[in-house]
C-alpha cells in the first residue's frame, strides 16, 4: 500500500483475481509505479490513465518476464487489496 500516492489525491483499488490470486498479487505490485509514470497521469488525464495503466498491465502480464513473475507469485497470499492514498 502506498498512502501518500500524491498530495491530495487518493486511491483505492480491489483485484480481485478473476485471473488467479498470483494476478492480483502481480497488479498490486505495478499498479501504482505504473499510474505514476503514465503521461496522461501527469497531464491530470485521470480516467485515460487509469485505461492506459490497465491495458499495460494486460500487456505485462503476456510478456516473458511478466508470466516468469506469475510463475513465481503462485504459492503467494490468496487475496490482495490495495489501497493508495
């Protein structure tokens, strides 16, 4: 959890892990770093970010490196909430 994401500004995000727990575990780990680094995030585009940062993690998910983590986060917790303030 990150709950100082940005001044003024809060988030909160359940996965669910309607792709498995270790794809929860996988979103809890990248959400933030990459909302943050999203150019419309910093143009105050929230809603485009927020579809951007979705999409790249789909992205992610597919990549070799990506199912290489998955791999590794199977025998990880169940369930996973994130909240970011």
């Amino acid at each position: 959890m990150a709950l100082d994401f940005e001044p003024g500004m809060s988030l909160f995000a359940v996965f669910d892990g309607h792709g498995g727990a270790e794809v929860a575990r996988f979103c809890e780990r990248h959400f933030i770093n990459e909302l943050r680094q999203d150019k419309e995030f910093k143009n105050i585009n929230f809603e485009q970010a927020l579809i951007n940062v979705f999409l790249k993690i789909d992205k992610m998910l597919m990549t070799v490196d990506g199912k290489a983590e998955l791999r590794k986060l199977v025998n990880g917790p169940k369930q996973s909430v994130v909240g970011v303030n």
